[in-house]
C-alpha cells in the first residue's frame, strides 16, 4: 500500500492506495499544528477503524505548502512505518514528464495536480483547483506548465467577510437558488458563491481566449462539488487529482531510483 500525505493551509489529506484504487481518505485540520503524537494517533486510530495494518505500507508521499509541519511530517511516521518516503520537492522536478519556470516558487501541491493531469489526459488543460485558495494552472500537452493564477478560495472569502465585517453572521457554503439574496446570509451565499461562479467562468474564458485554443478543464479540491453550476464547464471533476498526481510521482520516482 502507497500513503500519501497532501498538507495544506485548510487541510492535511491522508490517503491510501492498494495499487488498484484509492481505499481511504482521511482528513485533519491543519492548523494549529499539533505534536508528533497527534499526527501518530491519528495514523493508528484511523487504520484500526479500517482494519488495515501499518506494516502493509511499502511507500509514503507528501507534499506540503506549510513549512511549518515539514519537520513533523518528515518524521511522525517514522516510529510506525518501515517503509522509504518521497517528500516531494524541486529536486524531484527533473525526473517527471512536467517541466516549470519557477520550480522554487510553484507549489508541490500542483506540481502534482500538474502531473496527474498531463499524464491522464495528454491534452492542454486547465485545473481548477478549490481549495483554501482559488488556483487555476495550465499544462500544455506537452506536460510544461504555461502559468498558474491564484485568488482566495471560497472559505478564505467567506472567513475574510464575516471576520472583518460587523454583524454578519458564519454561513454554510450553499448555494442558493436566487443569485439575488432575501436575507443576510442568502445575501453572502449569493454574493460569494455566485460571484465564485462567474469568476470562475470569466477566468476559464480569459485565459482559452490568451492561449488561442480550446482546452480540457478539469475541476479537483475539497470544494469542486459545491458550485455545481460551473460543472457544465468541466469535462471532469476528479476530487482525489492531487492524490492521483502523488501516486504517479511515486511511482515515476520509484522506478528510477
């Protein structure tokens, strides 16, 4: 079995593969970072109620945008698991069917959904990633990242509103049907969760109208399933994209090692 570890600024994703399929995905806030034996815990608590066994681990995989938890990650499996691990970096870049500009200022979270993407689909594509940030990066056929923007995910947004703004309630991530708020929290799932749509939309737009052709968009991230309206313009929603990409790394990796 293959763990893979994806730490981000919302979530760490903790998931494994059999060699045929992803078999579990477990999740863990990020912040605050806990101890060691936190993240331990959590690894044996998380195996025993899946009935799967630490010793079956023959590899680990992270990627990390939180240099706060490297050490930790970098280490907490260690009194648990016998297995080589992979965390993924710029000294890794030269040995994947991806290349970058900015290899010391992409992060590994996309370089993996850049990966995943190139080699299932063979195609220029675009990935929509809804996370703590709003990223879209684009990967020609040829498996070179032509860019990637970045704006505030859905639940940055939401946080930054109610936290900065006096008297606005938390509202859940709904959409509503209305684009045309009724009451105060209709009116901040409009406002943000319709206005996300039709950023996403523009941006989409944009950026096939810069590059001068059509191409595969394909939408991953914790939040890909919320704003359904957007599915129209997807030719796939792939939530385990960053998992996938991990997985072929590894194995990339493994191979040539």
């Amino acid at each position: 079995m293959l763990l893979a570890i994806d730490a981000g600024n919302t979530n760490i994703v903790f998931g494994i593969h059999d060699g045929e399929n992803w078999i579990q995905e477990w999740r863990f806030n990020t912040l605050p970072v806990k101890n060691q034996i936190d993240y331990e815990m959590f690894l044996r608590l998380n195996f025993l109620e899946a009935n799967l066994r630490l010793r079956d681990v023959k590899g680990v995989i992270v990627s990390s945008v939180v240099p706060q938890l490297n050490t930790i990650l970098a280490e907490f499996w260690s009194s648990l698991i016998d297995a080589e691990h992979v965390f993924v970096g710029p000294k890794h870049y030269d040995q994947l069917p991806i290349t970058t500009q900015n290899p010391h200022e992409i992060g590994t979270d996309l370089i993996a959904n850049a990966t995943a993407a190139h080699l299932l689909y063979q195609a220029d594509t675009i990935i929509v990633d809804f996370g703590t940030a709003l990223t879209f990066t684009m990967v020609e056929a040829s498996g070179n990242i032509h860019g990637v923007n970045i704006a505030p995910g859905l639940k940055t947004a939401i946080a930054a509103l109610v936290g900065n703004t006096a008297q606005l309630p938390e509202v859940p991530l709904e959409l509503p049907d209305s684009v045309i708020g009724k009451n105060t929290i209709h009116a901040i799932q409009s406002g943000v969760l319709w206005g996300y749509v039709s950023m996403v939309e523009g941006m989409l737009d944009r950026i096939q109208k810069e590059i001068g052709k059509e191409t595969r968009v394909v939408a991953t991230g914790g939040l890909s399933s919320i704003l359904h309206p957007l599915h129209d313009r997807f030719d796939a929603v792939n939530p385990k994209l960053t998992l996938e990409g991990l997985r072929l790394i590894h194995s990339i990796i493994d191979k040539q090692a």
